[in-house]
C-alpha cells in the first residue's frame, strides 16, 4: 500500500508550483528547478523530490493550469443560445 503524502510535503509542493506560475508570468519558461527552489527559499533537494526534471516541472505547471481551466468551466452557467 503506498504512503500517504505528508501534509508539509503537499504544501511544499503547491508553493513551488505557485511560485514557478508567479516567475513565469514575468519572463519565458526557461526555469529550472534548481532556480525555482532559490527563488522560494526550499532547498534544491527538496524541489527536486517533487519535479525531477524541468519537463516534470513544466508538465506540473500544464497539468495544474488545466485542472483550474476545467474546474473553471465546470462553474459557468449552462448557455442558453
């Protein structure tokens, strides 16, 4: 049975996929993990253990922007054309 993810983990990792949407918002997508972690002030290990590689991060960061746009879409009112 696999363990649970720790709360603080969880939360670690939803303020570097904030952080990387801020950093992004202000330059292109050349962001790299190690760069992220300094910018938020977790260790390099620690952005690491969540996104491995930059493609782990941005498809983190594709994967998050879709389930906001969906979530989105779920709460508009049904069309009545």
């Amino acid at each position: 049975m696999p363990r649970k993810t720790r709360r603080d983990a969880v939360a670690n990792r939803e303020r570097l996929i904030e952080a990387a949407f801020d950093l992004l918002a202000q330059r292109d997508a050349d962001l790299s993990v190690r760069e992220l972690a300094l910018h938020t002030g977790h260790g390099v290990g620690t952005a690491y253990r969540h996104f491995p590689s930059h493609d782990d991060l941005i498809r983190a960061l594709y994967d998050t922007a879709w389930e906001r746009i969906t979530a989105s879409v779920a709460d508009l009112p049904p069309s009545t054309t």
